[in-house]
C-alpha cells in the first residue's frame, strides 16, 4: 500500500524526533550513533542495575528455535497469558496471519494478550476471528504514541476471548 517507503519513513522518523523527548529514545540514539553513551539510560536488558535480576531469571529462560505453532503444541492449551510477537504477521500472507491467530487464540488463556507491531503491511485481526479476538483499540493506540521506534506503522494488542 505504501508506493513512497522513504516518504513513510521520513515521516515517522521526522514525528518521532519532534513529539518525543530524543535525549530519553535509547532506540533513536543507538541508530544514530551505533552505541549509547550511558548504559544506564539504555535498554532495560543492558541496564547494569537490572543485571542481577535478570541473571535471576534465567532458569526460566527457554530458548526455542521451532516455529511459533510447534512450540505452542508443545504446551498445554492456557499455559502462555502473553504473546509479543514483533512485526511476524508483516512476513506473513493473510491466511496465514489468520490461521496463526486462530491457533493463538485457541492455545493462550482467555483473557490473554497478543502484541504486535506493524511495518510496511498492514495486518491485525481478521473479521472471522471476531469471536475469539478482541482488537484493543484504545489501548494499541496509546502505546503507539509513546512507541520510540519509527520504523512502525502501528502497534496492536488483541485480547483472547473466553471459548
């Protein structure tokens, strides 16, 4: 849909400089400078105060290189509240987006909720998965605004509904 990708993201780029506070965008000063001049303004991950808790953590870190609906199998139905799926869906024809939130929806808990960005392809839940899926409009929207990153087009939570 986008024909000027420049234009987009010049746009969003030019928004993001504007209506944010740049000094506190980690994001925008890494792609800028390629490093951050202070680790302790930086990603919450590189943080040097969060480093014991995250090292706490990780025994609870799996790591998984099967795609999304092997590894979603391998769980019980209602075992995953929370899914941050990045921009996957942009990578992803419509029937495919389709039949992987269905299985989203089917395996997480009611209640649970879906995350994602969008890029250069608009996608978010389809109609046919009204009963299941819930769009979080205001919520998305919001979180959207205060999105660092420039290179999306717009930032999605859907909620799983109960069966």
């Amino acid at each position: 849909e986008i024909k000027d990708t420049g234009s987009f993201f010049y746009r969003r780029f030019r928004t993001i400089c504007l209506d944010s506070d740049v000094r506190t965008n980690f994001y925008l000063e890494y792609f800028l400078t390629s490093s951050y001049r202070d680790l302790h303004g930086g990603p919450p991950y590189l943080r040097p105060d969060n480093f014991l808790k995250i090292r706490s953590l990780l025994p609870r870190l799996e790591i998984q290189t099967e795609g999304i609906d092997s590894c979603l199998a391998r769980y019980p139905k209602g075992h995953f509240a929370h899914a941050n799926l990045s921009d996957i869906f942009e990578y992803l024809s419509e029937d495919e987006t389709c039949s992987l939130m269905e299985l989203l929806a089917a395996q997480m808990k009611p209640g649970g909720k879906i995350a994602y960005w969008n890029h250069l392809v608009p996608r978010g839940r389809p109609k046919s998965l009204s009963h299941v899926l819930r769009p979080l409009a205001e919520l998305s929207e919001t979180l959207y605004r205060r999105d660092r990153v420039f290179s999306y087009r717009d930032f999605l939570v859907d909620q799983v509904l109960s069966a």
